[in-house]
C-alpha cells in the first residue's frame, strides 16, 4: 500500500474515533480538510445538559493521537 493510502486511511481511522465518541447525541459533524491536506478540521455541534458535560467530552476526545481541541 502506498504511503498516501495509507494516510487517508489512518485519517479515516482518526475522524472515526471522533464521531463515535458523539453517536447517539444528534450530534451534526462537519469536516473540513486544510488546503494543503494535512491537517482536517471536525466541528461538533451537539447540546449538551451543562459545563461538566461538556469538559467530560473534551477529556474523552483529548486520548485521539493528533487531536487539538479549541
């Protein structure tokens, strides 16, 4: 398999991760790929029952190789 397989598959892989850390929660999740390729940005947009719901979710996805939460 060649190296750029390879990294769209990890990449698949990685937003995988993300998304199934939101199933069930009618989340809406949009990716966006950089204009270079390398980096893919993914906006979660769920509601949420209060602040501590929400810092959970942030610990939970913060174990994602790679991932940078804003």
């Amino acid at each position: 398999m060649d190296q750029e397989k390879e990294k769209k598959t990890a990449e698949f892989y990685e937003r995988l991760k993300v998304e199934d850390a939101f199933d069930c929660m009618g989340a809406v999740i949009k990716t966006t790929k950089s204009k270079t390729g390398k980096f893919t940005s993914v906006s979660v947009d769920v509601q949420m029952k209060d602040a501590q719901e929400i810092i959970d979710k942030y610990i939970e996805v913060s174990v994602i190789e790679g991932i940078v939460s804003l």
